[in-house]
C-alpha cells in the first residue's frame, strides 16, 4: 500500500476515535482514520448525563432518558439531573466515516506527525490524534459490571417509582461484611427493554465477573425477580486510568491523547464516551488554529485530571463500609457541584470546590482515609 499524508491521522475508531474522526472531516480536514477492525458493529451500552451532549448530536442517538434517576446509599436520593442511555447503532451511524480515509490495520508507532501499521504503512499528518483506548491490565484500576437485558414491564418494579438506579449501594446483593461492595445500576434502554447490572465501581484488582454475577441473581430474587437464564447478557471489564505515562509517547513529539487514554476518561466513573463527544470540536478548533492548546485550559485541564486521580486512589483506599457514606456526602452536594466534579474535565475550581464542600460531611474514618491518601506519594507514574 502506498504511504498516505493528510492534515490528520485518528489511530482507533471507538466511540472517541469516530467522533474527533468524523469532527473534523466535517469541519473541511483532510483525515485518514486507523484500525484493525473499521468496520466492527459496536455493542456496549454509552449512557451520559444529557447536559454533557454536544448540540450536535441528533436526538435519535438518544434511546431512554431518565429525568431524575436515583441514588441509594444511606437512604433513597433524587438526583436533579436528567440522565440518557445512548442508542449505540444510531450513535455509530451518526458518527459517519464517508468523508475520511479509512485505512484497516494495526498502528505499531505512533507519533506526534506520524502513524506506521503493521505492515509497513506510514501515514504523515499534521496531527495525530491516538484514540487507542486503555491498556487491558489487571495492574491499572479497573471497573467490572455484570448485566442482564430483561423486559421493561418485568423490570419496573425494581425501580421501586424512580426513573433509573444510578447507584443503589443496598446490601441484599449476598456480599457479606467487609467485602469489596458493589451496587445495583438500572437503566431503560428503550421502551421494551431495561438493564439490570452490578456494578464494581473501581479495584486493582476489581471484583471477578463470575462474583457480580451472582450478586446480582442474589440481589434480584431478593426483590421478586427471578431471572430466566436466557436473558441477553452484558459483560464490563475496562481500566479507569490511561495507560502509565512511561509506555505512551508523550510531550512534544507525542500525538494527542483523546478518549480514555486521555484526562478525558473519568477515573471515579469510568465515563468518557459523552466527554469526548463534546471535545471533539475543540480538537478541531486546535488544529485550524495550529495545534497548541491555550495555556490556561491546559493547565486547567491538568490540575482536574490531579484532584481526579486523588480520587481514585481516595476510593481505592476507603474500607468497604465507607464507600456508601462517601456517595452519600457527594450526592448531597448542589447539583452544580456534582456536575462540576462528575463532567467538568477542564473545570478546576469546581472540582476543588466539590471536594472542599464534600469532606467535612464525611465520617471521621473516611476524613482520616482521605488524609492518609493525599499525604501519600502515589506509586504510579
């Protein structure tokens, strides 16, 4: 195959990958996009809170929306924020590859100008955004969830009158004391269908599949619902931190990190699919304006990615029976702050300040917890 150039090169076509991809085509780039699989039919389900959307993506990428879902920690908790399962084959075909190069293949070095495949191809550009993913390594903090798809009108009552389950961190799931806890997520993902998934929030190691699996057949006949068997099922296993900074090429000879091998992959949640939706077009501004950042949002956006991380490793760190009473004082927080923290990736103050706000409400154990990991040197680079 013949060497390619263009005014961008995408390395990975996930949801992240797609959309800096597709930005940009639309926005008059020349872009050749790079995968092994180009053509592979997405399968996960992509939720978000709706206020993180860009203006751009149609209304029929959106399956279900939850106008007040819930939360269960302490009590039962209305979150003021609508919340949106994406249609994910409508998300794909919205993202559309027709005014782009595609080249199928396997990126095996990856630089700030150049791309080059495994078999031999080079592709020079202007700007090479690397949208690769996170590395699949029991090392980095990961998020496992096991679901299964069950009919609406069997599911409702598990929903117990609210719109969805964000987090219910009730105990009927069989974990016993001092067990890594996990907690019921709910969601519709059309007018027929709901996903009913336990959810281990963060571990290194996270909680096995096999172990959410039955905490979830636990919690639900629990609650009088006994599943079939047959049931459509989903499986989640992914690393909420990018890969350690030694193993990417980073600085000024670099590519553009996006997606979550990026700061734009949420370390508490593991959410970064409505993120990169929304920066794609600031990428594209980047590069018709020459590619530097502006100072002050990059410096922005590094010190949310620093408070983030100490997050992580807050959760990391808090005992089992903490982790409920932690989301307790987080979702009593304005609704403004928990959208700062939860989707503000370049917004500084407003992270610092839901964390300042949070940590006096929380237990003396949990303050301790927190102390000991911000005095802490992290071990990781």
């Amino acid at each position: 195959m013949n060497d390619l150039s263009a005014d961008v090169a995408v390395v990975g076509l996930g949801p992240s990958g797609r959309a800096v991809a597709h930005r940009c085509a639309e926005a008059g780039l020349d872009v050749v996009a790079i995968d092994p699989h180009p053509g592979r039919t997405w399968t996960p389900t992509y939720s978000a809170w709706a206020d993180e959307l860009p203006s751009w993506l149609p209304q029929a990428a959106v399956a279900s929306t939850a106008q007040k879902p819930a939360v269960w920690t302490d009590h039962h908790r209305i979150i003021d924020r609508t919340y949106c399962v994406l249609d994910t084959p409508a998300l794909q075909a919205t993202l559309s590859l027709d005014r782009l190069r595609v080249l199928a293949g396997t990126a095996v070095d990856v630089t700030g100008s150049r791309v080059t495949t495994a078999d031999g191809t080079i592709v020079d550009a202007r700007h090479v955004v690397d949208a690769r993913g996170t590395l699949d390594s029991r090392d980095l903090a990961q998020q496992t969830a096991f679901g299964i798809v069950i009919e609406r009108d069997r599911a409702e009552p598990i929903l117990e009158g609210s719109d969805a389950w964000f987090m219910d961190w009730r105990t009927d799931n069989g974990a016993r004391p001092g067990e890594v806890p996990s907690f019921l997520y709910a969601v519709a993902l059309d007018d027929d269908r709901m996903l009913l998934e336990e959810t281990c929030l963060v571990g290194r190691p996270a909680l096995d599949l096999a172990v959410l699996r039955t905490r979830l057949h636990h919690r639900l006949v629990n609650r009088n619902l006994e599943p079939t068997g047959t049931e459509d099922v989903e499986r989640v296993r992914f690393s909420v931190e990018p890969p350690p900074r030694s193993q990417l090429h980073t600085g000024r000879g670099g590519p553009v990190l996006f997606g979550s091998r990026s700061n734009l992959m949420h370390p508490a949640t593991g959410y970064s699919v409505a993120a990169s939706l929304a920066s794609a077009d600031v990428l594209v501004d980047r590069f018709r304006d020459g590619g530097r950042p502006l100072r002050s949002r990059a410096l922005h956006i590094w010190t949310v990615q620093k408070l983030r991380n100490l997050g992580l490793r807050t959760a990391l760190s808090l005992e089992p029976e903490m982790v409920p009473q932690f989301f307790s004082s987080f979702f009593s927080l304005p609704v403004e702050l928990q959208r700062s923290y939860l989707s503000g990736h370049d917004d500084a103050i407003g992270t610092m300040t839901a964390m300042l706000k949070m940590f006096p409400t929380l237990p003396a154990s949990a303050r301790v917890a927190i102390a000991r990991t911000v005095v802490r040197t992290p071990g990781r680079s």
